[in-house]
C-alpha cells in the first residue's frame, strides 16, 4: 500500500487529529494558561500554540502509518515513511 494510501485510510487523519486536540490543548494550557487566561497572547505565541497543535498530529499520523505498515507485513525499514 502506498504512503499516500495509508495516511488517507479510513479513521487515519480523525485519530491525528482527535490526538492533537487532546495532546495539543494540555500543552497549550501548560506552556501558555497564564496568558490564555489573562488574554495577553502575542503573534509569536499563537503560532507556538498552533505548533503546539501540529506536532502531535503528525506523531500520531507517523504512528498509525507505521503501524499499518507493520501489521500489513511490509515491516521493512525501507517501506517506512522518511522523515528528513
């Protein structure tokens, strides 16, 4: 199955993205609560929040990827997806 396949699965980008919202809302509150709460977010840190809201998205999107490569029996190192 190709990469492109496998990310666009059913149930693969609604399980990165429940995780990013789970994940990315605890790390906001706890690098950023202070100024959600008092309303003083700058430019700088909405963009923090928004990569704060990214990179468990593309973790869970790499895991589920790489864990349908594996139970398909395509567990070869070559098979999986490169990150650069």
């Amino acid at each position: 199955m190709s990469l492109r396949a496998l990310i666009f699965a059913p149930g693969v980008q609604a399980r990165a993205l429940r995780t990013s919202l789970v994940v990315g809302s605890l790390l906001a509150l706890i690098n950023h609560g202070d100024s959600i709460l008092a309303g003083t977010l700058s430019g700088g840190a909405i963009l923090k929040i928004l990569l704060t809201y990214a990179v468990p998205y593309c973790v869970a999107l790499y895991a589920s990827v790489s864990a349908m490569n594996a139970m398909a029996g395509t567990a070869n190192p070559e098979d999986e997806p490169k990150i650069h």
